[in-house]
C-alpha cells in the first residue's frame, strides 16, 4: 500500500511556506504477514523439484532476494510439497521457534 506525504518547507529567505517549496514522499505501508504461494504446477513435469533447496534458503534473504526487495519481513514459516511419485505426495510445514527450524509432518494412516 502506497501513501503520500506532503512535506512543507520554508523559504530560507522570507521564512514563509510556498506552494513551490513543498515537497512529495511517497509511504510505503506493508502488510504485517506476507503470504507468497509457489504452485507445484511450475514444476516441470518430468522434475523432482523447482531448483530451490528450502533447507539452505529458510531466511528473510531469500524473501528479499526473490519477492520483494527492501521489505521489513523474515520468513517465520512455509509449506512445500512432498512428493513420493509421480502422483503422490504430501505436504510439510516449516515452522521458525526460538531461531530454530522445524518440520511438521501430519503422520496418518489411510485405511481403505
């Protein structure tokens, strides 16, 4: 979200505040969470993965680097996709507590 701020500034001379000598910033407001969605339909078909090693990429460098640059974030958390076959997987949750990385895994049996 973008938003404008006028600034007035006075004229070292007279000391009074001109139109001319007012001046335009531009606010950046982001949002407090940012959500990023990675499809598995980007994938190649015949690829087992995107090219991106989430174990060494878990930090705010990578959300810089690739989304939004110069943005006040740090990674707290992500989801991937786990894949067994060529139609099968699961997905994984990555969870940052106490500056350490953590995977959970929903661990159920599906009886047929």
């Amino acid at each position: 979200m973008l938003e404008n701020e006028i600034v007035a500034r006075k004229c070292l001379l007279c000391n009074k505040i001109s139109k001319n000598m007012t001046k335009k910033r531009v606010k950046r407001k982001y949002p407090k969470y940012l959500f990023v969605e990675l499809t598995k339909n980007i994938m190649d078909e015949d690829s087992e993965s995107m090219g991106i090693d989430f174990i060494s990429s878990k930090d705010s460098v990578y959300v810089n680097e690739f989304f939004t640059p110069n943005t006040p974030y740090k990674l707290k958390g992500f989801i991937a996709y786990e894949r067994f076959g060529r139609r099968t997987g699961h997905y994984v949750t990555y969870v940052l507590y106490e500056d350490k990385w953590h995977c959970l895994k929903i661990v159920k049996s599906l009886k047929k």
